[in-house]
C-alpha cells in the first residue's frame, strides 16, 4: 500500500509460509520473536540451532533455513516475569529488525506470534516493527535514497482473518506516530515555529476533514495570548523563530456526544531563558516540542479514523525560549487571558506559560459553545522531576470531575494494553498553595527558583499553576460548570535524543477516547 505516513514503501499481509511464496514475492528475511510459534517449515532449524546453542533463545541471531531458502532473523521475546508487559513484544521485533537491516535485508517478512497474556500483543509487535524503520524527516529530506529502511514488510499470522484488521489498525496509529516523530524529531531550525506551519500545511491532513488556522500576529499574541507572548518575546525580533499557536479541528458529520480538546507545549528549543540552561544540560532541548507534536500526531489518528460522535480540536503552542536582550524575565508581572496577575519566578518553566492562554481560550469556547462532554487537556515535556518520579512512564493528573469519572484509571489500563503505559498522580491542596501569590498585586507565582527536579512534588505543582492561571480552578466538581481537565506530563516517555520520539501518548489516547 503506498502511504506517505508508513517507514516503508509496502506492507503487506501473508496469508501463507513456504518457499514458493518467498520466492515469488521475494521476501529475502523471515524475522521471529516467538521460538514457540514458528510454522512447520521452520521447527527442524529451530531444534538444530537450539541444540548447539544454549543462547539460543535469548541472543539475537541470523542463520539461513534450508527448507525456506532464506535467512532467519530470530530475536527471542524470552521469559516474560510478573512484572513484564506488552513493551516486550515490541522491543523484540525492533531487535529484529535492526539485525535484519545490518544482515542487508531489503524484504522482510514478520512472523506475528499470538498471546495469552496481552491481548494487543499482535497489534504492539506490528507497531513495534513500523516504529523500528522509521527514517528521521531531515534524513529523507537531505538523502532521498535513505528515504526507507526497507523496500517492502510482509506480516505472516497464523490467524489470517485477524491479519488484515490488525494492519489496518497499526497503519491507522503509525500515521499519528510517523507525524509526532517528524516534528518531535526534528531539529530546532528545521521544526521552528513557522516551519512547523509549513509542514502541516503540506499535506499533511485533509483539508476536507480538518480545518486549520494560525496565529502568528506578535500584536495578537500579545492582546490575546500574554502569557505565551511573554516567552516568544526574544524569539519573535528573528523571524524564522517568531512563535505560532496551531488550531486543528475536527468535526464530526453528526451532532457529537463528546468533546476533545489538547493542547501541546511545542518549544522548539529551550534554553531557559535568561535563567539559562548551564552545565552542558541544554543538549537535546529541541525535544521540548513533542507535546506538540503527540497532538499534531493524535490529530492525524483522528482525521484517519474519522470518529462519529466526536469534536476534537488541537492547540500546537510553538514557541522557542530565546536568550537575549528581549527575553523575558524573572520578577516580572504578566496578565493572563484570564485576568490573573502572575508573577514569573523562573524563564526555565516556560511550557507552562507558553500552554495556559491556549488552555483558557479553549475553555471559554467550552463554556460559550456548551460543548458536550468536554474534556481539557494539555500534553507536555514538562519537567525533569516526571523522569525522577516515574522513569520512561507518562504521567496523567486529573482534575476533580476527571478524576471523579475515573479518567486517569481507564488511560492507564488502555495504555497498559497498547504498550504505552501511564503513572497517576493525584493534585493536592499544597500544589495550589505552592503557587499562591506572596505579596499584594500578584495573584499566583509561576514558579520557583530551582529545577523541578530539586523541588517537592515538582512535576504535580505545575498542573495546579495552570489551573490557576486559566481560571480552570473555579470548574471544579462543586462549581456550577464542572469541566474536565488532564495535565499529561510525558517528559519522561517522549524519548531522548539519539533514538526518534516515540510519540507516546497518542496510543493510550487514541485507544481511551476514539474506542479502537
């Protein structure tokens, strides 16, 4: 199938194994993950290498079957513990495949083993396999030969009438993936603010199903959006830099029963501001957009999926946090959308700032539309504390009436499903009163003078900072609009440079509220 969106030029289901068929569609690779399910063609080789080699089933290995004419890759999955989950499946077929791509394999064919333990594992091994030949955009763009990894994938599962559902569905969410990894991933000229315009502009959606508008104006920015502008004030005397908020929205053909609303922290590169990154530590900061580009990527789920009953709107806020004679600084006093007077305690916790008049704007729609069932959200790289707190995991913080429909719980367990696994945490009382103004003529403090990494409870604090700031704090479960809310700290899951994004979280989402 040719898509623009997928790591290869064809991927194909095989509905049998045998020479001939190899032969015929010149697979050159079979890959297998599972030692315990491989096809009768292949059980004799399997038995003869694990006889002269006790690491069989636990080392990566390439050798040639005889009967299949070909060259076996093997990447056993291994004993999975109590405390494994489905990530196992992936991490495998990745092995695989990277030793395919060294072996010089140019067609692989993927044996798609089935699972008593995780119901997804067939889906997650055949993401797993997409997420491995993804080729970085700058790549592609600079050297067209290296455009993909491989010329062609066949998927081979012994329960063919599950194959072509599985694809599709794999297809559907690697699309998301393929385009949060190109702005994620991309580097802090190439994925500026206005060049992430572009690349969405470039046919990336269709413009039939998603509506897309832009704000760029520094005028407008600085009427309507104070908070952001505040952070693109250095940034936005160099054009190419100059800040944008992205809107992308997606109505459904029906009158919709549900209402999604994301906003992403898209800082394309972060120095810290005048309170610069020092130490080396400023390396890889041109990954501090990915919550911008998860919701560029879950946007791409929904204009594939076209959901009935669903209105999805996106907010890109793409901003570069400048050094220089313009940036803002600490112990300044900024207005917000909302009319609350914050006072900047650190130019490093930009995403918040960058985040909130976004954040407001989209609640005021909800609130002046009457939009059913709407539920708020922002997507961020937030903090250094996510990464001590929970490793390579998201982390979700629901407000008062998300929590009270169990929102956090059903994100976390679909994510367990899909391989892309949430941490909760719970907002409290001292994360308000963390920021709550100190002196009179400010309403709350942005932040303080240390790195969350060195502050209590310094990734759930930042939450309640931009509640507080958008006015989303009086919508609570006793207010007489409660409005669901859900910060999404994915600092620690959005991936490091030198491996792609990974683009989490758009599978827990997508599985969570766009039922696939």
């Amino acid at each position: 199938m040719t898509n623009r969106f997928l790591p290869c030029k064809a991927v194909l289901p095989v509905t049998s194994l045998n020479r001939s068929f190899l032969k015929d569609n010149n697979y050159d690779t079979v890959c297998v993950i599972d030692g315990s399910q491989v096809p009768e063609e292949l059980k004799s080789c399997f038995a003869a290498c694990k006889e002269v080699d006790a690491a069989f089933d636990t080392e990566v290995c390439c050798f040639k079957s005889s009967v299949l004419d070909c060259r076996i890759i093997y990447a056993p999955i291994g004993k999975l513990t109590d405390f494994d989950d489905v990530r196992r499946y992936a991490e495998a077929v990745g092995r695989a495949f990277a030793r395919a791509i060294k072996a010089g394999a140019k067609q692989p064919l993927l044996l798609i083993p089935s699972s008593a333990d995780f119901v997804a594992a067939e889906l997650v091994t055949v993401l797993g396999a997409l997420a491995e030949v993804y080729v970085p955009l700058q790549l592609r763009e600079d050297i067209p030969t290296k455009k993909y990894r491989f010329e062609q994938i066949g998927f081979y599962c012994s329960e063919s009438c599950r194959l072509s559902s599985i694809l599709k569905e794999a297809t559907v969410l690697e699309a998301g993936r393929f385009v949060a990894r190109d702005i994620g991933g991309g580097d802090p000229e190439r994925m500026s603010p206005p060049q992430v315009e572009n690349y969405l502009k470039n046919g990336v959606f269709d413009q039939n199903l998603l509506t897309m508008w832009v704000k760029s104006d520094t005028e407008i920015l600085l009427k309507e959006f104070p908070l952001f502008a505040a952070v693109n004030r250095a940034a936005a005397v160099v054009p190419r830099h100059n800040g944008r908020l992205i809107f992308l929205e997606y109505k459904p053909n029906n009158q919709p029963k549900k209402t999604l609303i994301l906003v992403g922290k898209g800082v394309t590169y972060d120095t810290g501001g005048a309170d610069i990154k020092a130490g080396g530590i400023m390396a890889g900061m041109s990954r501090d957009k990915c919550g911008a580009a998860a919701v560029a990527g879950f946007m791409k789920v929904v204009e594939q999926l076209q959901p009935q009953g669903v209105h999805v709107i996106g907010v890109l806020c793409m901003v570069r946090n400048s050094v220089g004679e313009e940036c803002y600084v600490s112990d300044e006093i900024i207005t917000s959308r909302a009319g609350v007077r914050v006072r900047v305690g650190n130019t490093d916790a930009e995403g918040r700032m960058a985040m909130a008049d976004a954040l407001c704007l989209m609640k005021e729609r909800v609130i002046a539309e009457n939009m059913p069932d709407a539920h708020l959200f922002t997507i961020a790289t937030l903090t250094g504390h996510a990464v001590l707190a929970v490793g390579n995991h998201s982390i979700v913080m629901d407000n008062g009436p998300a929590r009270a429909a169990g929102h956090g719980q059903r994100l976390q367990e679909e994510g367990e499903k899909i391989g892309d696994p949430f941490e909760i945490s719970i907002l409290r009382k001292e994360d308000f009163d963390f920021h709550a103004g100190e002196c009179y003529g400010e309403d709350v403090v942005q932040a303080n003078n240390l790195p969350s990494s060195k502050t209590v409870r310094g990734h759930q604090s930042p939450a309640a900072f931009i509640m507080l700031s958008t006015g989303l704090d009086k919508h609570g479960l006793k207010s007489d609009c409660p409005i669901k809310y859900s910060h999404l700290d994915i600092a620690g899951s959005s991936g490091n440079l030198p491996e792609p994004p990974t683009g989490a979280p758009i599978l827990a989402l997508a599985r969570t509220h766009l039922h696939i």
